[in-house]
C-alpha cells in the first residue's frame, strides 16, 4: 500500500476551513486541474454513500472521477474514495486537526499499486502527480481560504 501525506496549518477557525473546504461550490477555487461538476445541482456530498463525479484535465486529456463519500465527521474527518479508468482505485482522507494557529490541515490518499508493469507507473508517476496535487491544493488554499477581516479597536 502506498501513503502520501501532506498538511499545512492555515489561521482560520476549524468550522470554517471545514465548511468551506468540504462545500463543492468552492472546489473550483483550490482543486488543482478541476474542470466542472456534471449537475451538481443534483448531486449531494453530506452522508456515507452519497457519490459525485468530477470532470479534471489531468496529463492534458479530461478524465473523470467518481468520487464516494465513506465519511464525514463535521468539523474533524472527511473520507472518500475515488474511481478512474486507468488509475487503481484510492482511498482520500482529509483530516482538520485544531491548532494554536486555527487549524491543522492533513491530506492523506493510499491506494494498492496493481500487479505487473503497471504498477510500476502506479508507484512512480500516479504517485508523483497525487503528491503534486496535494500539495497544489495547499498552496491554492492559502490563497484562497477565507481568512477572518480584523477589526479595529479605535
């Protein structure tokens, strides 16, 4: 089994890094090579077994992952797992741990390299683009996590 993890701690309250990282209409913002939702107007991400299938242009080409919701435990852990043709199927964890700063931000994906040759391009290249992602997806959140407006006291 291989493991990537990656986390940055981002000065804003655990909700509401939590709500916002987890509400679909802002992965846009943060989701490396993200394209669209297919009818997310239709689609629901807030129990076990509800599914999502998110259009990404990935090595040039648009592909599709099916995305299903194993987890969610408001505001501490979100778990999933994605499908993709061509890919082996991997388990995502997202962990929000507090912290004196705001929040602990904890990216984790694992998945099983398939038998053969192939796993050798899992090892090496799907596991050097997944470790790009989550670490793009940081570096775009501290852009763009909304941080709390301090107010003056004069």
């Amino acid at each position: 089994m291989v493991r990537i993890e990656k986390s940055s701690t981002f000065p804003v309250d655990r909700e509401v890094g939590f709500d916002y990282i987890t509400d679909p209409m802002n992965w846009p913002e943060f989701w490396p090579d993200f394209v669209d939702i297919p009818d997310l107007d239709l689609t629901r991400w807030e129990k076990p077994g509800d599914t999502m299938l998110l259009r990404m242009r990935l090595a040039g080409r648009l592909t599709e992952l099916q995305m299903t919701l194993d987890r969610l435990s408001r505001p501490a852990l979100v778990h999933y797992h994605t499908a993709q043709r061509g890919m082996p199927e991997t388990s995502h964890e997202r962990h929000f741990e507090p912290s004196a700063e705001g929040f602990r931000y904890r990216l984790v994906i694992s998945f099983a390299p398939r038998a053969g040759l192939i796993g050798l391009v899992d090892r090496t290249l799907f596991r050097y683009a997944a470790t790009r992602a989550l670490r793009r997806t940081l570096d775009n959140l501290a852009r763009k996590l909304p941080v709390p407006q301090t107010r003056d006291t004069a």
